[in-house]
C-alpha cells in the first residue's frame, strides 16, 4: 500500500479521535482538577448560604441604618461618622444606594451577600495556591473557611456582611500582595497591599489589624532561626512595607480620633476579661473550627449565640491539639503557623477586651460569631501552612505528609487512615447540624412578623386614621437604640407609612403584633380638683395649677386631657419649662397630645375670656394600646 492511501485511510479514524476528544470544559477540568472541585466547593457554599440567608430577615441594625439613611443627605457628614464606633464610609455607602433602591425588600441583600461571598472565596483559594505547598490538600483549609458555622452571620445579615466582608476581602488580597512583595522585593505589591488595607479601611476600622498581620505573616512564614532573628530579618529585609503601613495606619488613627463616638466599654475586672476570653475562644473560636458549635442561643431577631455542647466542646478541643502536636512533629514550620494564628487571636482578643466588655452587653461579646470571622479567615491560612507547609519554607522533606516509621506498616497506616476519615466525617456531620440548627434560629423574625401584620392593618384601616409616635418592640428595635426604635422611625422604609400627628382626639397605636390599636396612657394623674361637678376649673385668661400624684422627669410624654368646656377655644398647657398650645371644642371631650417636660404639676391657661373648662382627667405618661 502506498503512504498517501495510508494516509487516507488512517485520516477518518483520526479526525473522529479528534472530534470524540473533550471539550473546552474538559480541557479545563483536566488542566487542573484541584482547581475544578474548589470553584464547585465555593458554588455550593455560596448558593447554600443564600438559601439560608432567605430564610431570615432584616435585624434592629438594619432598621437603625434604613431609618437614617432614609433621613440624611449622601455628604461627608454621614458617610464620615461613626456607626456604634465603626467608622465605616464605604458600608454607609453601599447601605444609602441599596436602602433607597430595595427598601425592606429581601432579594437584593441577598443577592450582594452572595457576590461579596463569591469574591472572598476565589480570593481564599488563589492565596492558598499561591502561599502553600501545590496538590489536593488545599481543599481542607478552603472547606475549613467556605463552611464554617462561625461566618453563617457575615453571609445572612446584611450589615454585619458590609462589614465583614469587605475587610475579609482586602485581608485575602492584602496577604495575597504581601507574600509577592516579600518574595519579589518590587515596591509595585507593596503599593497593592496598602490600596487593599485601604479598601478594608473604608468599610470598618477593625481592619486596622490587617498591617500587625501582615508583620507576623512575614516574620513566622517568610523568616528561619529564633524569634529574635525573625524580627531582625523581617524589619531590615522589609522596612519599606512597615514604614508605608505605620504611616497609613498612624494617619488613619488620627483622623478616626477626630470622628465623635460613645465612650468605649472598658473591662469591669479581671474576672471580666478571663470569662470573656474563655467563651471567645472555649465556647466559640475552637468548637466552630471543627464543626461547632452545634447548639445555639436565640438571641431576638439578630443572629442566635454560640452554646456548644461540653462534651463536644472539649472533644473538639482534644482534636485541635493532637492537630497541633502532630503538624509540629512532621514539620517545623508547622509551629511557626500556629504561633501566627495564636498571635493573631490575641490581636483580636485584645482589641474587644478594651472596646466591648463594660457595656450592657459585655457578658455576651465572647460567644458573638461575628467576632472571629476574620479569626476564621486566619486559621485556615495558618492550618493551611501546618498541614501542607509553605512553598517557601526551607525543609528537607519534599512531601506534605511524609509518614514516621511506625506509621509505615500496614495495619498502623491502615488504623490512622480509618481514624482520620472518622473525624473528617465527624466534622462534616457537625457543620451540616450546625448549620440547620443556625437556619431555625434565624428564620424566626419578629421584625418581618411585626412588619407584615401592620402593612395588613393599614391596607384596611379607615379614612383619617392617626398615629401617635410611640416605640417598636423592644424584640423587633432594643430600647437603647432610642429615638431609633421610635414607629416614625421604623416605617421609613415601608411601602406603607402611618401618618403620625402630635396631637389628635382620637389617635391610634400598634400593639406588639402590630395590630392597629385606640391610644391610652398610662402615667401619672392629677388629684381630685376641689370644684364640685367639676374637679379643677380653669376660666379664660387665667393659668390653673393642676397637681400630678407625683413628679416626672424630663421625658417626652404623651398627655390625655379630658375636659368640659363650655366654649371652643385654644389652651396652653405647661409641665415644667415645656409648654403646648392645645384646641379645645365646647362640651365633653378628649384631646391627646405629646409634651416633652418636667414636674409635679400641670399648668392649663385658657386662651378665649369668659370661656371655662373643667377637668378632672389628665394623664402624663406612655401611650399604650388599648386592650
């Protein structure tokens, strides 16, 4: 046979080879297949939390932020103040756009969440790829950090994602920069790490620790010898990266000083500061990396608090330190990775002990997940570097795991795989019901109850209807976020607004369900007037002292006068150094009306000569639906 029919007849069968070869997708998959399963990882953590995320709703955060942005111009003022000390102009930001775009509606939130999720993960596995040892191992740190129980807060609540996950992000990035600049020496990663510390910056001052990270990343990844040496060898190698970032975080610092903000919340005692870091990391930090923490306190409207299980709890704790003495034991380095972590903690440990612990809510900062979100984002670069060690660490084994002798006969190799696999699945399992048990906490909202029974009320409340300002449940907006949690506040957002009055004879409120209610106060009453058939007279032109059966403090009250009049006319009542003129209509009736003021007694001039009312009903006090 000649070549060219050889080579005819051999053409088809290679064409139908090419033609039956794999795809672009294929191609792709095969390229890389760590790859491949981490971008599936992310997909699915990303879609399951935003399924969880729908079943929840907005917390007294948000209402606090939607009332205010809703209230204020987009200047330098807002964006540039602080929130409960958080200075945080890019969250104000995005928070001004999407309230006055979405409103109390869910989807957009959610929809924002997952994206910043989406992004925080690739940038997890880029940096984890680039920083460690290549092969399937790097799945167990981006599993560690895609499903941790402890960030189920930052990808469900929207402002604690404007937080979070912004600086998340700019931490990724900022050591992702950090590990080229320190293995490269050009100043251009240096300048991506400041633009990416000043990005995290923007959207919470917490950020801050992100310049002490970078410090510690260098001298315990990228230095050898002891603790000394690494700091020697890390400030003389790299001194333009701490001088560019002490200068950043010194200038950020003294104008974050300038901003007005409350009183931080200092520690009572040492007491205080060891039960908080016992919960900060007993209760929380160790039970979440391994799974926990498997059970929940609610905790209203906002996300629930970790309470993990004792036996659980210090299992997991057992778990983490065989970890830690079996890494050490395989790879130097391995210490160094977990003395980062160790550091690291410390930072943030350090930063809520003096900025969180006075305050109302100082016994419960140590079981807040939100807390150690970023703590999470830490240890799965760190767990990373223990399990795999670093590209860059100078050690004699070329393998990820080389195996001690003992470990190399059968039945022992066979016995530690099994056992390693048991605890794997013991993890999973506990993150799965971790998260379910999170998802029925956090799909019971008050707020959206609240909410959706008074937009029902409204639809089919009569013509003319009026409300009095009063306060929402302290379960839907707490007391302390006063005059946030006041309705007019509150219904800024909605579709459907009370329209609130000052005065009016016959005002509505909304019970605790949100069930449209008539108003009565409860307070103080006057005494019994001396007038008979008329208990106190006040006659027009003259000012009648009126005695309350005891003393108010300055407060913004709601007053119920009743009265017989004997003509129509205005009044001006007076409590303390506050005053309010009120009209009166002649025969018996009943004005409700808001005084702010102090005192024992109730001042009534009438306004109209030779007419005179008579009263023996004034109540000072709160308005409160009628039963």
């Amino acid at each position: 046979m000649s070549m060219p029919e050889a080579e005819a007849e051999t053409r088809p069968e290679r064409v139908a080879s090419d033609g039956d070869g794999p795809g672009p997708f294929g191609r792709w998959l095969r390229a890389d297949r760590v790859r491949a399963v981490a971008i599936a990882l992310i997909v699915v953590s990303v879609a399951w939390r935003a399924g969880l995320a729908t079943r929840g709703w907005f917390s007294q955060d948000e209402f606090v932020i939607a009332a205010q942005v809703l209230d204020t111009r987009l200047d330098a003022d807002f964006l540039l103040r602080t929130f409960n000390n958080h200075l945080m102009p890019g969250g104000l930001l995005v928070a001004w756009a999407m309230v006055r775009a979405a409103g109390f509606v869910g989807w957009p939130w959610v929809l924002l969440l997952a994206v910043g999720q989406a992004a925080v993960g690739i940038a997890v596995y880029r940096l984890l790829r680039d920083l460690l040892r290549p092969g399937w191992g790097l799945l167990v740190p981006l599993c560690l950090f895609l499903f941790s129980p402890l960030t189920l807060e930052v990808s469900s609540l929207w402002l604690v994602g404007l937080l979070v996950l912004p600086m998340q992000l700019a931490l990724v990035l900022a050591v992702a920069a950090q590990v080229r600049y320190v293995r490269t020496g050009r100043l251009r990663h240096l300048v991506v790490v400041a633009l990416w510390v000043v990005f995290g910056l923007l959207f919470d001052t917490k950020a801050l620790l992100i310049v002490p990270l970078l410090f510690l990343l260098t001298v315990f990844l990228f230095t050898s010898g002891g603790v000394w040496r690494s700091l020697v060898t890390a400030v003389r190698r790299h001194w333009p990266a701490w001088l560019v970032l002490s200068v950043l975080s010194g200038a950020y610092l003294a104008f974050y000083l300038t901003r007005p903000a409350r009183e931080l919340d200092e520690p009572t005692s040492v007491g205080q500061v060891l039960t908080f870091l016992g919960d900060l990391v007993g209760n929380t930090l160790v039970p979440g990396l391994l799974g926990g923490p498997w059970r929940w306190t609610y905790a209203g409207d906002g996300p629930p608090l970790t309470d993990p299980y004792d036996v659980a709890k210090w299992l997991s704790w057992a778990v983490l330190v065989t970890l830690v003495v079996v890494t050490v034991r395989q790879r130097p380095s391995a210490g160094r990775a977990w003395l980062l972590l160790a550091s690291y903690l410390g930072l943030v440990a350090a930063l809520f002990a003096v900025t969180r612990l006075g305050g109302p809510l100082g016994p419960l900062v140590g079981v807040v997940p939100r807390y150690v979100a970023d703590v999470v984002l830490v240890a799965a670069i760190c767990v990373g570097a223990a399990l795999l060690g670093t590209k860059d660490a100078d050690e004699e084994d070329v393998s990820a795991w080389p195996l001690p002798t003992v470990l190399r006969e059968p039945g022992a190799f066979a016995v530690g795989l099994v056992s390693i696999i048991a605890v794997l699945v013991t993890i999973g399992v506990g993150t799965l019901w971790s998260t379910a048990r999170f998802g029925d906490n956090w799909s019971t909202k008050y707020g959206r109850e609240y909410l959706a029974t008074t937009q029902a009320e409204l639809a089919t409340a009569p013509p003319g209807t009026v409300f009095l300002d009063n306060v929402v449940p302290d379960r839907v907006v707490a007391g302390y976020f006063w005059p946030d949690n006041l309705q007019s506040h509150f219904f800024r957002p909605a579709d459907r607004r009370p329209t609130f009055v000052t005065e009016a004879e016959r005002p509505s409120t909304f019970d605790e369900f949100g069930r449209i209610r008539p108003v009565v106060v409860e307070g103080r009453k006057v005494l019994p007037g001396p007038v008979p058939d008329c208990g106190h007279l006040a006659q027009g032109g003259q000012t009648a002292r009126i005695p309350l059966d005891g003393y108010l403090e300055e407060w913004p009250y709601v007053v119920h006068f009743g009265y017989l009049s004997s003509g129509d006319s205005t009044a001006i009542v007076r409590l303390g150094e506050a005053s309010r003129q009120i009209t009166l209509r002649r025969g018996l009736n009943e004005v409700f009306f808001l005084l702010e003021g102090a005192g024992s007694a109730v001042q009534v001039t009438v306004g109209t000569p030779g007419v005179g009312v008579c009263t023996n009903l004034i109540t000072v006090g709160r308005a409160v639906p009628a039963p």
